[in-house]
C-alpha cells in the first residue's frame, strides 16, 4: 500500500512559515526579493510538506537545484546561508532541530581569493 500523508496544517506548513519569514524581512531588510528566490528554490525541493517532517534528502535535492541554477558560485552560497538562517529561525521558534544544517557535508565552500564582480 501507498503511504498518503495528509497535507501540512497552517501552522505547521513549511510555505506559511515561508510566507511569513519573507513578510518579516521585507520590514526591514531591502534584500528581500533575494531571501524569497532562495526559499522558493527550497519550496521546490521540499514539496508542500510540514516544517517538521524537513529531512536530509530535502536539504540534498535543494543543493542539486542550487547547483543546476546558472548563478555565480558566490551566489549560490549566500542563497545556501540564506536557507539555512530560515531553519535555524524554525528550530529557535518551535523547539526543533536540523542536525544536517551543521553538518560540513552539506554547506557549500566559500571560494579563495577575492569575489570576481
């Protein structure tokens, strides 16, 4: 048999927390427009599903979509830092934990030497 879940409640909903972490930056922070594509490019990996049901196989087909994007790799770092400060703002707010967030394996380097403009 299949295994159907049922979709994420409103409060537990990855795309309302999205929604709201997104409304919040545009408050008081201009770059916001760069927080919203990158948590789009998650939303797209993830699926509508509930914050807490995230695990490391979300945060892996995020890194490939990140890596199929034509951004500079710079870019694509601070999108990848952009993600990972959403979760940890979860994690502080809901009392949960992404252990993979803080794991080497999926942080992308920061390149040597000066940013190419």
């Amino acid at each position: 048999k299949a295994v159907v879940t049922k979709p994420p409640t409103l409060t537990e909903s990855l795309r309302h927390e999205v929604t709201v972490y997104i409304d919040r930056k545009k408050k008081g922070h201009k770059g916001h427009y760069e927080f919203g594509a990158a948590l789009d490019l998650f939303l797209e990996a993830t699926g509508d599903i509930g914050f807490r049901d995230i695990k490391p196989q979300h945060c892996r087909d995020f890194i490939a979509k990140l890596d199929a994007q034509t951004w500079g790799e710079r870019t694509k770092i601070n999108r990848q830092r952009m993600v990972y400060a959403f979760l940890k703002r979860i994690e502080a707010d809901y009392d949960t934990r992404f252990s993979f967030i803080r794991n080497p394996d999926y942080k992308r380097q920061t390149p040597e030497g000066q940013k190419v403009q």
